[in-house]
C-alpha cells in the first residue's frame, strides 16, 4: 500500500490524563538506577534529557500496562527531536530504530508518543513547564542547576515531571510500520524502495525525493555503485586512504580485527 506523500502528523485529541498509578498489577519494568546505568554506557555519560527519556519510556509502560524494556515489536514510539531524550526513551521502552519501531517526527520537542500497536491506544508525554524549577527542590543538595535537573529529574514523581495526553496518529500504525519485505522500483531514478514508502504521482510509482523537495541535491554523476573521489574543481583534498585501496583494506582489517563487529 502507497503512502501519501506528506509526513505522518499526529493529530492530537487533547484529552489530559492525570498521571497517577495505572493499576496494572502484572506490568514489570527494570528499575531507574538500571535504565540509567545502561543509558549512560549508550550515551557515554548521563545527562538530564536521559533521565527525562527514561522517565518517559517508564510511565508509558505504566499507562498502556505494557512490560518494559519489550522483547518484541508491540511498542511503537515516536520521538518529537533527537539526541540524549531519545537514548533514554530507546533504553527504556527496547524500541529502536534499527529495530522499525522508533521514529523521528523533528518537532524540536523533548516529547514523545507511544503507540501500543495491538490496541491502538497511544499516549503523548512531554516534561511540564515547571519541571527544571521544581527539580531544585527534590536535589538541595545540587552545585548547578544542570545537576538540580539531573537529579530532581530522577526523584520527582511522575505527576511532577511529565504531562501525558491520550492521542491519535494522523497516520495508522500499521502504515508507519508497513511490511518489512515489500519492495518496489521508482520509476523515476530507477532507485529500490523498501517498507512500503514510495509514492503515486499520475500513475507513476516514484520515491519520495523524486516525487518532492528531497533532502540533498546531487552534485557529481558518476556510475551505479562507484562514485570515485570527489570532483577536484570542488576544491577539497583528497585523502590518501580514500584513494589507496590497499590503505582502505588494511584499515578494515585492523578494525574488524580489533573490534566486536
């Protein structure tokens, strides 16, 4: 199934929660100090949006009375930016990009929308206004505002911290996960399109790029699947190891060698 062409949107229905206990007795999530920890060894060190992400990742599993971290792809979130928030959210919740149930919707915004795939129920959070002024209370003992966030932002309940809203998507969830192995050719760039993401443009079947505003423009043509160095007229030099085959393929010994890959 082609998707339209326009961005997936969240329609938001505003209806407010009051974050409280959600009453679900057989709901099992890891611990904060554990999530943190492992946070922290992602995002080689911790800062206040993890804790925020982690929180967030936490309280989802509370209101959708889901288990958390999943082991499977039952929950789906949709980050509203990313960096730091979006590593404690991934730690927190086991979804992950790689893993197609993670999305990015840039907003700008430390929030987030997870979506319990199986009943269609889906939950927005966001940090209340007031949450950095109120940290300073939970942490006396804080030398900075910044480690007043990393801490309060660890004891503060949760009626506190975060604000939630129940929401509907602007774009199923099934649509946004689609079918992993669904393949098509665009018409247009002769390019493979994966996921169910391509387009219908007056009965073309087409990417996304070719059918609107891509992100990139493309500079230097060169054949399929052997680009070669960048053009000299761009005025950039050219690296030793990107022009020595040899270098290159000693180099990715080394590393292959030398690492857990």
């Amino acid at each position: 199934m082609a998707i339209d062409g326009r961005r997936a949107r969240l329609r938001l229905r505003r209806h407010s929660i009051h974050v409280t206990s959600s009453g679900c007795p057989s709901t099992q999530m890891a611990p904060l100090q554990t999530l943190l920890n492992a946070s922290a060894a992602l995002h080689h060190h911790l800062c206040p949006k993890q804790v925020l992400g982690v929180r967030m990742g936490m309280l989802a599993g509370e209101l959708l009375c889901l288990d958390l971290p999943q082991t499977d792809k039952r929950l789906l979130a949709i980050v509203e930016t990313d960096g730091c928030a979006a590593d404690g959210i991934s730690v927190a919740t086991g979804c992950w990009v790689g893993r197609r149930t993670l999305r990015v919707e840039d907003y700008g915004k430390v929030a987030a929308t997870f979506v319990d795939t199986q009943t269609g129920q889906a939950v927005r959070l966001v940090p209340c206004l007031e949450a950095r002024r109120l940290a300073r209370d939970h942490a006396p003992e804080a030398q900075s505002d910044w480690e007043a966030m990393l801490l309060g932002y660890q004891r503060m309940p949760a009626s506190t911290l975060l604000s939630a809203q129940w929401v509907s998507l602007g774009t199923p969830a099934a649509a946004l996960m689609s079918i992993a192995d669904h393949k098509v050719i665009c018409e247009a760039c002769g390019e493979e399109v994966i996921n169910e993401r391509e387009v219908l443009r007056q009965g073309r079947t087409l990417c996304r790029p070719c059918a609107g505003t891509p992100y990139y423009a493309v500079t230097h043509s060169s054949r399929p699947c052997d680009l070669g160095p960048v053009p000299a007229e761009r005025g950039e030099a050219k690296s030793p190891a990107s022009t020595d085959k040899a270098a290159f393929n000693r180099e990715l010994g080394y590393l292959l060698k030398h690492s857990n890959i």
